[in-house]
C-alpha cells in the first residue's frame, strides 16, 4: 500500500529555508534540467563512491556515517590531490592561498605607504 508522506515537499523547504535564514545561510539551487549546475557535488560524490564507499562494508547507517565523515576529514580534504586546484589537497591549497594573500597584502600596504 502506498501513502503520501506525512510532510509534503513545499512544508520542508519552507520549514529548511527558515532555519537558513537564521543564521544567515543563502540556499542556492540550479536551474533544472542543467547537469552543470551540480557537476561539482556530482563529481564529489563520484569519487567517494569509487574511493571509498564501494571498497568497504558498512553493518549499519551509523557505522557508515562516521567512516565517511572520517574519510573525508583524514584523508579527502588533508592528503588527497585534487586536479581543480592544480593538484595540492583542499586544506594544504587553503593554506596556500591564505599565505599568498596575505603576501600581497603586506606588499600592497609596504608599496602605498
């Protein structure tokens, strides 16, 4: 037997976009239809399955959770390459980045005064 669930669709958006709203997060959503809108989440997504989640076993939802929260945490963003930065992994990238702006910025503010 099927049922309509118990909240429709448009009372938990609305009820997700207040809770957004409080501490001033934007949702943003692409347009439909459009794969490119979503390539990044669908590329990440990808490789957590290929890497990881198909390489191991999970007894439960939970175990599953913190295994890929772990994965993600330990290795995704500290150790793995990604192409889309020229290959440093996220965290040492951001690190990166940071030094530079701040590189600059002490140039920029030694070059004005």
């Amino acid at each position: 037997m099927l049922r309509p669930p118990i909240e429709s669709a448009e009372y938990t958006a609305a009820a997700t976009a207040a809770v957004c709203r409080v501490p001033g997060v934007v949702q943003s959503m692409g347009r439909v239809g459009c794969a490119l809108d979503n390539a990044a989440a669908e590329a990440f997504n990808s490789t957590l399955k290929v890497e990881f989640v198909h390489r191991h076993h999970f007894r439960t939802r939970a175990e599953a959770r913190i295994k890929i929260s772990t994965w993600i945490a330990d290795f995704y963003n500290t150790t793995r390459r990604h192409s889309a930065n020229g290959w440093p992994a996220p965290i040492p990238f951001e690190h990166q980045m940071a030094r530079a702006r701040t590189a600059s910025t002490v140039q920029a503010r030694t070059e004005v005064a």
